[in-house]
C-alpha cells in the first residue's frame, strides 16, 4: 500500500509541477492528478509550511505517504474484523 500511495504521491506532485509551468492545458486526468497534489500533501504540508523547504519538502512527502499507508491499512483491518 505504501509504494502506491508513494507513487500517487509523486504522480500529483510531478502534475502539480507541470501545472504551475503552464505545461498541462486541458487535460482532465493530468489537472485531476496535479489537484490531488492539496490532498497528498496534508498533514505535513499543511501545518508546518513555513519548515517545508529544500529536503525537508519531500521528507514530509514520505511521512505524508506513511500516514496515509497506515491510515488505509488499519481502516482494512479494522473492516476485516467486523465481518
């Protein structure tokens, strides 16, 4: 789950990038994926943006991608229990 969170991750990010650039025009799947990039930056990125800058910018993209790993994962679990 890890690795397809982390590839979604920075499949929105590389969008995002392009998008900023002017470089997407109107494709919807690639404007879809690049306005995903809000979603996959939070927590991370939402609450300490004033510490996000050069390497630490994709550490809390790798912490974001384990957050959200760990959420999906306990959320089957806890599905798989109940039935």
């Amino acid at each position: 789950m890890t690795i397809f969170i982390g590839g979604l991750t920075l499949l929105s990010f590389l969008t995002a990038f392009g998008k900023d650039e002017g470089t997407l025009y109107d494709n919807f799947f690639l404007n879809f994926m690049a306005n995903t990039f809000y979603i996959f930056r939070f927590p991370t990125h939402v609450l300490f943006w004033k510490y996000m800058s050069g390497s630490s910018f994709f550490f809390g993209l790798l912490l974001n991608t384990l957050f959200y790993a760990g959420v999906i994962e306990a959320t089957i679990i806890i599905l798989k229990k109940r039935k």
